[in-house]
C-alpha cells in the first residue's frame, strides 16, 4: 500500500466578479463595466472599468485586473493586473487580496513570494473568506511562507469547509483520512468528501470511494447521517479586518456561497470492507500551476468514469431551498 499523500490544491485564479458597484454616495449604482463584461463586449468593459478605477474605485480596479491578467478586451498584461489588484486591495476588496495572494503564490506578474503570498491570503482569511482560509491553510501544511503547522492547516481548512467550500472540505476531508493534526477518523473523512463530491469535485469523489471500502456499513450509513444533518455555518470575521484600509462604503464583493440546504442521502450499502489496518492512499488536488484554472476549482479530476447510479460511490445530490 502506497503511503498517504499530502493535500494539495493548485495555484489558480477563480474570477468573482462583481455584481453591482457601491457608489460614492453610499448608493448601489449600476455597473455597465459588469453588465458589458457579462455579454462579453471586453471592450466597454474595460472602458467602463478605467474610468471608475481614475476615481480609486476598488471594484473597478479588480474588474481591470481580471481583464489584463486574461488579455480580454485588453493586451495581456500580467504587471499590470498585479497592479490593479494591489490598489483594489489596499482599500480592502476580498477578492483583490486573494488574487494578490494567488499570484504571489504562483509567480505571475511578480516573483514567487510566498509570504507575500501568505500575507495577502491572511488578510482575506482573517476575514472570514473561505478561498483564502483554505489556501493559506495550504501554505501552513507545506511550511511556505510560514512556519509549518498542520494544527493551523487544520484549523483553517476547518474554516472553509464549514462555510461550504469544496477545496477546504476536500483537504479537511485527506486530513482526517490520514490522522494529520487529528485522530484519524473515517467517518468524519468520508462526511467531508462525500460533501464535496455533491458539488462536483471529482477527487473528493474519488477519495470517498476508496475510502468506503475500508469502512464498514455502519460507519458508512453514520457519516452519511451527518452528511444529512449538516449546514453551513456563516465566517466570523477577526477584530482586526483592515480596519485601517477598508473604505466606508466598498464595493460589493463576491465570495463563493455554501449550499443553502441540507444533502439528500445516498441509500445503497458499502462494498464490503477489506483489511483495515492502513489507510487507503488519498488522491491528493493538483500540483501547483500557473497555468488556466482547471474544472472544479483547480483540483485535480480522478480518473476514470463516475460509478454507476445507485453504487455508493454516486455523490449526493443538493436539495433546493423553499
């Protein structure tokens, strides 16, 4: 048996761009940079966005990073979206900061930094983002940029997996799989991966099948109760949640939502367990890239097609709210 493999998530950049703009008068005011975006006129977008951004309007600076960092509408200019994102982020955009701390991660448009990296992410993390909760729990696990602990990876992929975000649950999920800074527990791994897979995570998939099959059926049907029973918990933010450089009225900001509703159960019994006396390998996301973001949120897809319907390696689905 191959030994555990450590959690990982990729380097990559998830674009949540913004749905309206908060104006100087503390009004909600169309964003026609948005509204061109959406329809793909790059453009007018960046039009739109270069005017606000004249006037330290944090949204807009975000809005022209993402533009000159894909080359939309704009010659691709890496430099340049670093800087956007580091004014939007001085005033205190959340995503601006997270960019910040993914580039820095990832060496693009700057030179690899990783307590950069980690500085950026923390002030995200501190508050209450899951993305960046779950990232620098990543430069916890792997001592980079920071002083190696897998107490304060733990604690942080903690964070976001509450909230509902599917890299944090995932890495959550391999921590508990294989006893880092916890007891190794397989019911808690399997709760944790099974939901993920209900959001589309092809690794968490995979890891909760394997996983499955050194559990017995009570174990199994245990974790899927919890699986059942849980809800997203909403971030508390630190204290100090740049107090000094957010402005009064910022600009709205989009983070990844946790799913509104409890899971549907699976109802199909385990395969029958094998020897229990080692942890199966866990597929860990993938490898740090800089290159496009690949599907589901950078991790890494299992191989192979997913398991028939009615096995008990099919994700469950997400129930709709009233």
């Amino acid at each position: 048996m191959n030994p555990p493999k450590t959690p990982v998530f990729a380097w990559f950049r998830a674009v949540f761009l913004l749905a309206a703009l908060t104006a100087a008068g503390g009004q909600d005011a169309p964003d026609k940079g948005q509204a061109a975006f959406d329809r793909g006129d790059y453009a007018n977008a960046y039009k739109e966005w270069s005017a606000r951004a004249a006037k330290n309007d944090p949204g807009a600076e975000y809005g022209l990073g993402t533009l000159l960092l894909d080359g939309h509408g704009v010659r691709r200019d890496e430099v340049r979206a670093v800087a956007q994102f580091r004014r939007a982020a001085e005033q205190g955009n959340l995503d601006a900061q997270i960019e910040l701390g993914d580039l820095y991660g990832s060496g693009r448009g700057v030179p690899q930094d990783y307590a950069q990296a980690a500085a950026w992410l923390k002030r995200a993390a501190d508050r209450g983002a899951p993305r960046a909760q779950s990232r620098l729990g990543y430069l916890y696990q792997q001592g980079q940029g920071v002083g190696q602990s897998d107490t304060e990876a733990f604690r942080l992929y903690r964070l976001a997996a509450d909230q509902g975000l599917a890299e944090g649950q995932l890495n959550l999920g391999v921590m508990y799989a294989t006893g880092r800074a916890t007891p190794q527990d397989y019911v808690q791994a399997h709760l944790w991966f099974n939901l993920a897979a209900a959001q589309g995570d092809k690794t968490a998939l995979a890891n909760r099948d394997a996983l499955a099959l050194k559990m017995t059926k009570e174990q199994v049907e245990e974790a899927q109760k919890l699986a059942r029973d849980w809800h997203p918990k909403t971030a508390t933010a630190s204290p100090a949640q740049d107090a000094k450089t957010t402005p009064p009225a910022p600009a709205a900001v989009a983070t990844p939502k946790p799913p509104a509703s409890p899971i549907a159960p699976t109802v199909a019994a385990p395969a029958a367990p094998t020897s229990k006396n080692s942890a199966p390998a866990m597929t860990p996301a993938a490898a740090p890239s800089t290159g496009a973001p690949p599907e589901h949120g950078g991790l890494s897809p299992a191989g192979g097609p997913p398991p028939p319907a009615g096995d008990p390696g099919q994700p469950v689905p997400l129930l709709k709210g009233k």
